[in-house]
C-alpha cells in the first residue's frame, strides 16, 4: 500500500541526499555509532513514516480485536461451559444408540428361535394334515392330530404373546431417535455460534490486514486432498458428489471389477 | 458350499457384530465366532481353524486393513479368504484394499442379500480354484 503511493508520485523526493549521507559517513568515521544510528532512523522515518505508523495501528487493532474476542462473555460460556455440554451430549447419544441397539437385538435374538419353533410344529403337522384333507386318515390318526393341533395352538398362543411382547420392546426402543435428535439439534446450533463468531472474526481481520482469505472451493480442494489417505468412515452426501467416495455398493463393486475382481 | 465353516467376525462395535452375526446364522452359517480389533483376531486366526474372515476396516489397535496384511504375509494363513465389511467408501482405500488381496468389499450400511451375494462369490470362486 505504502510503496504503491510512494511510486505513484510523479517526481520521487530523494529517500536520502548527499549532505546526509555525508553526515552519516562522518559520524561512522568518528565512531559515534549512536549519534549515527539515530541520524540513520530518523532519514528512513522521514521517508516512510507510514509503515511505522501502520504497523501500529495494526498492532492496536489487533490488541482490539482479540480483547474484545477474549473478554466477550458469551465467548468464556461457549469455552467453559458448552462446549464440554456439547461433548457430554455427543457421548450420550453414543451410549442411548449403542443401549437402543442392543435392546433391539435381544429382542430379535428372543423371537427368532419362537418362529423357528412355530415353522417347525406346522412341519411336523403338514403330512398328517394333508392326508386329513385328501381324506386318506384313519380315526387312530385323526385322535392324535387332534392332540397335535391342540398343543400346537396352546404353545403358539403363548409364542405369540411373546412376539408382541418383543416387537413393543423394538418399539419402545426407538424412543432414542426422538430424544438423540433434540441433542443432535443443541449440539448443531453451538457450533452454528461458533461458526458464525469465527467467520465475523475473520472478516475484521481481513479488513484490518487486507489478507484474502482462500475461497471455500479452494479450502475444500486442499482438505479433500489432506484427507485422502485418512480414514473418514461413513461418506457424507458433499464427499460423495466430489467423487472421490463411492456413492453406493454398485461403485465398490464397479470399481473391483475393473481392477479385475 | 459346507454351512458349518467357522468364521471369524471382527469389528469393534458389539452391534455390528450381533447384526453381521445373525444374518450370518439366517444364511445357515452358525459356527461364528467374535473378535473386537485386528490385534485380538489375529491371534485366534493363528491358533484356531477358521476358514473365513469378516473384518471392519476401522478399529483400535489393529485395523483391518493391517490384519488383511498381516494374513497374507503369515504362511499359514495367506489364503484364508478375507471380506471387508466396512463405512469407508474412498476409492483409494478401495484400491488399496484390493492390492493388499481382500476377497471381497461392501459399504456400510449394507443388506441381508448383499452379504450373501459376496459371500455366495467368494465361495463360488474358492470352489472354482479347487
């Protein structure tokens, strides 16, 4: 900024001339080093006393800035207190998914072997309930199919309470979406704050500095890059229209199969 | 292909296991056993006689990926068959997967028919070889 304006000026003033040169060159001789440096400050602060004084105003921006940054009070809550909160939240959400998962699997492991069950006892009815319908039964079989259904319909009224008993329990576990959510929720809005500070932040220091920031494109080219051989796990939806991700099994199993798979 | 091939299953979370479990004892494969990291795996692979391995590619430890490596460097185990059950879905991690000679790959989440495709083409191309 400072050199533009001093090159835009028709005819340069001499940053130094012979007579002070001279001087200074005397004063060396004379080993008065610091009469000499003083004289040497005071022809560069004559000549650009803008950097000086840009360089302290920076400086006192930037005090500025980052004590306001520092003492604002919603800044120390967000610090102190939500942040923890919000992780506390994020290692909750872990336990009640990893509790509603496995609530959900017992069940599943409790009503498997019941239909198990009920699949076999039809099996074991089938031929003599067949015969019975093509009428090829005696009376001696048809007393112990008798007996057969009726222990299979008390058994399977008892199995099928059971089931609805379990399938309420996969019900009521799914509570966890609905509680996971609302703290997902808090936990998006934190660190929508957060983003928000940071960027104004970042905008106050961009007008002070004149620094321009890299654009988001360019941002995410480089993070894509830095994360390629970093372990992301589950693609998000931006990761897979970059490409870099497969989208869906058919990909994986597009790309195996031109590497010879 | 013989139902009763033991298999280990390995992947941090007990609920990918229980899942990849049961679907496996729905496809009629019931001698399965568990293993939560390449590094408690391994061990089990070189003691035990399994004949298929199942493994996240993500875990403490050991990852899978490193497990993968360290079967087929190991004389004894080189062949066993390995299928990559994993969230990663970079390409490279893909490719690199393959060059280290997985059998078989499938993103998380995945379904009931997708685990039994691959698994019905491993076994198709094992039996095929022999």
């Amino acid at each position: 900024m400072v050199s533009q304006d001093m090159e835009n000026e028709k005819q340069p003033k001499p940053k130094i001339t012979l007579e002070e040169a001279q001087e200074l060159v005397m004063y060396l001789e004379a080993g008065m080093q610091e009469e000499a440096d003083n004289r040497f400050l005071a022809i560069v602060r004559r000549t650009e006393p803008n950097v000086f004084q840009e360089v302290g105003n920076l400086t006192r921006d930037l005090h500025t800035a980052i004590c306001n940054f520092a003492e604002d009070p919603r800044l120390r809550d967000i610090a102190d207190i939500e942040i923890p909160d919000a992780s506390e939240r994020l290692r909750y959400i872990i336990q009640m998914t990893d509790k509603a998962a496995t609530r959900t699997l017992d069940a599943v492991d409790a009503c498997k072997p019941i239909a198990q069950e009920v699949i076999n006892s039809i099996e074991n009815l089938m031929p003599m309930w067949d015969r019975l319908m093509h009428g090829h039964i005696d009376r001696f079989e048809f007393v112990t199919l008798c007996h057969q259904i009726d222990e299979m319909l008390n058994t399977t009224r008892d199995n099928a309470n059971t089931l609805s008993h379990q399938l309420n329990e996969i019900l009521m576990a799914q509570d966890y979406q609905d509680l996971t959510g609302q703290m997902i929720q808090k936990v998006i809005s934190l660190v929508t704050e957060i983003e928000d500070d940071l960027v104004k932040f970042l905008i106050t220091f961009s007008e002070i500095s004149g620094i321009k920031p890299k654009s988001r494109d360019e941002r995410l080219a480089e993070k894509i890059e830095d994360e390629r051989h970093e372990l992301t796990g589950p693609a998000l939806e931006s990761q897979k229209e970059s490409g870099v991700v497969v989208s869906n099994q058919d990909d994986v199993d597009d790309l195996l199969a031109s590497l010879g798979f | 292909m013989n139902k009763n091939i033991k298999i280990l299953i390995v992947d941090d979370f007990s609920t990918m296991r229980r899942i990849i479990r049961n679907l496996l004892r729905d496809l009629g494969y019931n001698n399965t056993f568990e293993a939560d990291d390449g590094s408690t795996a391994l061990p089990m692979l070189e003691d035990g006689d399994y004949e298929f391995v199942i493994t996240d590619w993500n875990m403490p430890v050991m990852q899978g990926i490193d497990l993968l490596r360290e079967i087929r460097k190991n004389p004894k185990l080189k062949s066993l068959p390995v299928l990559m059950v994993t969230a990663e879905a970079k390409r490279d991690q893909i490719i690199e997967a393959a060059k280290a000679g997985v059998n078989g790959y499938i993103v998380k989440p995945f379904t009931a028919a997708t685990l039994k495709d691959k698994l019905d083409k491993i076994f198709e191309r094992i039996d095929g070889e022999q």
